[in-house]
C-alpha cells in the first residue's frame, strides 16, 4: 500500500518551523540551526510555483507539489504575504537570490 501523500501548510511552516529556527539562529548563532533554516526554506519554494506567483495554501516538501486549501483558488492575504521577514531575512543570511524574489 502506497504511502499517503502529505502536505505541510505553507503559511503555518513558515511562522513557525521557519521563523523559529531563524529567531533560534540569531540568538545562538548555532550552525545547524543555520542549515535547518535553509533546508526548510529550500523546501517549501515549490509553494510559489504558482501563476499568480502566490505561495499555494500547501506544499509536499519532497515532490515539491501544491495543494489548495479550504478557500480553493482563493488566498488569504495574510497567509500568503506574511513570509517576507522570514523569507528576506534567510536571503540575507545565505546570500541565496531565490528566497528574496519569490516572495518580493
């Protein structure tokens, strides 16, 4: 029997999982928490392969597909538009152009 195919809500990671490894780097200047950050961050930019290029309501962080969620093709702009501190600040600290312009 197949695995069940997940997906991690975009707007609830990056508040979260992202800005808290991010908030635990800047405190502790901890390496890993570093690399995590990035791996997270890395993760989750198939979200903005959209056509709006608005991050989807859900991602599946090993394919890389999008789902859409209780609003449909609707968002909320407080989802989609609250990971820029968090997507801006993993930019600056990796120099990696890609997270900066996906959510700019």
């Amino acid at each position: 029997m197949p695995a069940k195919v997940r997906y991690a809500r975009f707007f609830e990671t990056v508040i979260r999982y992202l800005g808290g490894l991010l908030s635990a780097y800047a405190l502790s200047h901890d390496p890993l928490l570093f690399s995590r950050a990035d791996d997270l961050g890395a993760a989750l930019l198939p979200a903005f392969n959209t056509t709006s290029g608005l991050p989807a309501f859900s991602v599946n962080t090993v394919s890389g597909q999008v789902a859409q969620g209780w609003t449909g093709k609707d968002v909320l702009w407080s989802e989609v538009l609250s990971c820029q501190l968090e997507y801006k600040y993993l930019a600056y600290l990796t120099g990696r152009t890609p997270y900066y312009t996906a959510v700019e």
